[in-house]
C-alpha cells in the first residue's frame, strides 16, 4: 500500500474526530472492496465536504443525524453519527430534540428508529 | 371560527418568526381544506415540537434544509424553509455548506435542487 | 392497431370507473411511448391486481391515496387518485382523514402536499 | 411519574386496542428515551389523528400498512401494524390484496418485504 | 397444486439463470403467502418484463443493482442480485464501478450498504 | 475567475459528451450559487467516478436513468440524461426497456414519471 495522500489523510483525521478508532476500521472495511474505494469516498466526504470552514463540525453531525433519519435508509449509519455527535460536543439534550422534529418532517416511523439508533448511541457513551 | 387555542396561537407566533406574513397565508390554505388542520398539523409541528428548548431555532431551520433536501419530496417547502432560514439567522455562506453537505448524504441530484431553491431563497433575500 | 387484449380490456373498463374518459387519454399516451405499455402495465396494475377481488375498489383507492401522498414522488398521480377515489365514493371527509393520517406516518410535508392535490380534486369535483 | 394526560390516555387506549399490551412496552421504551415522548409522539399519532372520527380504525389499519410498506424504511413497524391490521379485523385475504397491491405502487422489492412481514403476522395469529 | 403457466414456467427459467436453484426456494415461499403471488409477481417481473428482448440480462442486472442501492430499501434483495449479477457476468470490477456510481447519485451510506451488500456477494462467489 | 483545474477540466469534458453545450450552461448556474461547487460537485461526479474506467459511458447512462427513475426525486435530472443516455449511444428502444424495467423495481407511477421524462427527450431529439 502506498502512502495515503494528503486529502485521505484529512478525510481520516476528521473521522477520527468522530469517533477514535474508527478511521482504522472504516479503511480497512473499503479497502478489502477495492483500493481506490477510501480515497474516493472518504476524501469526498470528509476532506472535500464535512472539513470545510463555515459550518462546525458538531452542527454538521446535527444535521447528518437529522438526514439520516429522514431518510431512514441507513439505521447502522444513523447509529454510527448518533454516538459521534456526541463526540463532537452534541449533548443528550439535543439528540433527543433532533428526533423529535424529525417526526414532524419524515413521520412517526422515521423518529422511533431514531430513538432506538440514539439509545444505542446513549448506552454505549454510558459504558464509554 | 372560533378564537385560536392558546397552542395554535404559539404556532403561528413560531410561523411568523419564520416568514412575517407566512401565518395568514398558510392558516388561510388550510382552513380552506378543512378547519382542524391548522390546529392539529401546526400545533403539532411548531408549538409541540419546534417550539421546544433545546435547540435555537436557527440550528432546527438547518436541520430543516438538510432533511428537505435529503428527502427530496417537497421542493416548494424547501423554498420555504431556505428563507426561513435566512430570516432566522443562518448565512448564505451556511446554506451553502447545508447544500454542499446534502450532496454527500444523499446525492448529486438532490444537492442541485438545493441549489436551485438556495438561488431562488438568495434572489427573495436580494430584493427584500 | 390490433383489437385489445381481453386483459387490457378488464383494465381499460376498471380505469374508466375511476375516471370516464381516461382511459383514451391514458392509453393515448402509453402508445406514444411504445405500443406495449398499456397492456403491460395497465394490465398488470388494472387488471391482475387491482381488479382482484377481496378487496372494493373505494377502499384500495384509499389505500393508494395513502402510499402516494406517503411516497412523495407522483403529485401528478396524486391527484389523480384524489378524483379517482371521489369517483369511487370515498367522501370529502374521508379524504381529509386519509391526509391527515399521511402525516403521522410520512410526515408534515407529505401532509401538505397531499393537502394541495386534495384541493385540486375537491375544486374539480365542484365544477362537475 | 405523574398521571397521564387524558390525550395519552387516549393515545394508549387505541393502541391497546391494536395490540393487547403494547402500551406498557411501548411507553416504556419512549419513557426510556425521554420522558416527554410518549405524550407528544402517541397523542399526536394516535390521539390527535388516529382516534379520530371519519374512518374506521380497521380500514386506518389497512392504510397504514399499505404506507409502510410503500416506504420500505420502518419493517419492524410494518410487522407491528400487521398484526395489528388483523386485531382491528383485517382478514388475511385482505392483506394479500394490500401486500399485491404494494406492487404496483412501489414496486415489487416493497411487496416483497411486505410478504415477509405479513407471513411473521400469520404466523403470530396461529400460534395466539 | 395445478402445472404452472407457460408465463410463470418462462419467469421462473429466468430466475433459474439469475441464480441456479432460486426458483424452487422463491416459489415455496411466495406459495406459503398465497398461492396466486408467484404466478403474478414472477410473471409480470421475470416473464412480462425482465425477459424482454432489447436489453441483454447482464445490463438488466447492472441496472437492477444500481436501483436497489439507490433506493436504499431491499438489502436483503440487493445481496440476491449482487450474486445474480456475477451469475449474468457482471464481473467485480463492474460492481465496484456500479457501488460508486450509486454514491454519487443517491450519496454516501447508499454507497456504503451497497459496499456490505458487494462484500456478501464476493464471499459467496469466492465460495462456490 | 482562475483557471480551471484538471480535474474539473475532465469533468466538464465529460460532462459535454454528456450534452454538447451543457458545460457552460452547468457551471454558470453553480458559479452563481457558489464557486467551489463545480470543483467540488462536477469533480467528484464526472471526473473522479463516471470518468473511471471499467463500465462505458453507455452502460453508466442506462444505470443512471434507472437510479433517477426509481428514486422519482429528480424529474428535471431525469430528463437531461434522458438526452445525455441517448446522445452516449442508448437506443429508443433500451429507454423503453429501462423505463419498464423500473416499473419492476419502483412501482408503475415511477415508471410513468420516466415515461414522461422520455417522451421529452425523444421529442428532443427528433428536433435536434
């Protein structure tokens, strides 16, 4: 493997913001599907979009929970950024505030997998 | 038409803090298809949910933009929410990073309808 | 053109009892496209499903009503089915039922939007 | 924890009525989250809308499978109004019509996994 | 049980070369729904349909996968068609290509469940 | 305005085989919402993931209008690669067979958005 470039370095370093550890675990979940998979997609995400100036990082993962759940596409994605959130500075408070008004954008259904995703996300931060 | 609940008239205090004028106009709409809508979707929306502590309303507009965007079904409210979102405080510089943002969690295509309502959010601003 | 099957038929005949006229109109344009369509899909979703017994057709026009506004992704179809549903006996009130519990399970927005198509049919059905 | 409000009340007394006994576990899981939820989620849902006159609660039921099944994002809810569909009266021929017609609206993968929680529903009915 | 029609014989000789064995399991459980779903659902997907002249079955496939990730709600059909896939010859450079090509137009966490879904399917075939 | 980068470069060469003249039209309407979303977007869209080897630009475009159908979020974006997917080689006859084909997967009135969409591009082309 060659040496990561400087966007996907970037891109793994605000990932490790998000929850220490993961960049690692993501990397190698992507690279055992194809090689150019982390530059690509990594880099796009979080070099290229979320580690831009203008918005901080802790009200973007707000607004990627609310997303998530909207869409309720991607429950082990929506749990992922439940528990970083909370590792960007977004308290309990908050989380349970976001899933309250998603039910008013995307239904009822689309806030009670969002409960179920932020309890997770809270007993793992309890255990933490 | 009887006066307002104490619960709607919180509502449409919330509306107005959105969009002045918005209030008339979409209780109007709604009385006009039937005359509980107005308590029951607005009350339910913007004294229950959106009126809540937690959050300031500008963040929950964010978040708005960014699950209307990501849905994709309801472009006419996400002009809506552009310029409610403007009128809350967040900067053309944020809801270009919303946009921006939208474009990883849900796609190319509905990060340009975003664009197109952003643009057209900008050009009301422009000329208020 | 070669005389319909008797399975576009069935179909032809149960869309004409959602709304008289259509099924020229709609055949019209399945043919523009290519000559096929109409007896796939009309047959398919007129005739082998939707002709099924065990259900009426005011209710399974309920239903549709109900995944369509929940969906968000056929306004035109909507409203549609919003005339059709009437033509099938389903009542105003019925209709403003149907919408407002398109809110709980697909949210606000959706609710809305199905609140524009309803008006439509319901000024519709008054010119008739 | 103070007595409920007469709008959970009734909240909880339909959903009783569509599960014996889903109200404790339900509200235990919402009270787990936040203590607000219950009242705001449950009386919105099933107070405010779905206790409400115009349509009876078996053919809501049928409504709020067909919807969920359209939407294809809240399968453990689709399987909970399953069976709830069949104790407000909905006959398992009934909800081969709706699952058939999931079909033709969303597609045949949605009627699929409709199929899949329909058959955990009759499965549930034999063994009750 | 009565000989299968010319038309349900002609999807399940599809299904057959999508993935070898299928048809038997697929037919058993749409027959455990009701005994009418196979001759419907495979009929109209794999006789009326996908055995349509004009688009060999390899790109119907690619089409197929591309769909599904999109939209995000059949994972457990995505994995079935990643394998038919590679059974039509789609090779796992193309699926690599088809992954990425979903991040782009539906975003990233479609891209990613697509990701876990390719992962299944390259396991298997490296099982065979 | 500096110049261009390559990549964006590439990504607007591609984007012109796409549709002659569709560069400069593309990049003025994101200019005005911002300057780095042609980089960003365009960039990422066309040059680092449809310009990739391994799949044609043909087969891309097929996979692309299959996507844009069944999601049924993007009706403007669906037409232009109606256009661009015949201008790259795909035949009246292939949309026909896509737009079927997403009846399968997404349900009748997304296939009747796509043929909609098609309709305006074959017309299109007729003229051109």
């Amino acid at each position: 493997m060659s040496a990561p470039s400087d966007r996907l370095t970037r891109a793994l370093s605000l990932l490790d913001s998000l929850e220490p550890g993961a960049p690692e675990r993501v990397q190698d979940n992507l690279d055992a599907f194809h090689p150019d998979t982390a530059e690509l997609v990594l880099g796009y995400a979080f070099a290229d979009v979320l580690g831009r100036d203008g918005i901080d990082l802790k009200t973007r993962e707000m607004m990627t929970i609310a997303m998530l759940a909207a869409m309720g596409t991607a429950q082990g994605q929506l749990e992922f950024h439940m528990r970083a959130a909370m590792n960007t500075g977004v308290s309990r408070e908050e989380i349970v505030e976001i899933v309250l008004q998603v039910s008013v954008y995307a239904g009822v259904p689309a806030c009670m997998n969002a409960i179920t995703a932020a309890k997770k996300a809270f007993e793992a931060a309890g255990k933490a």
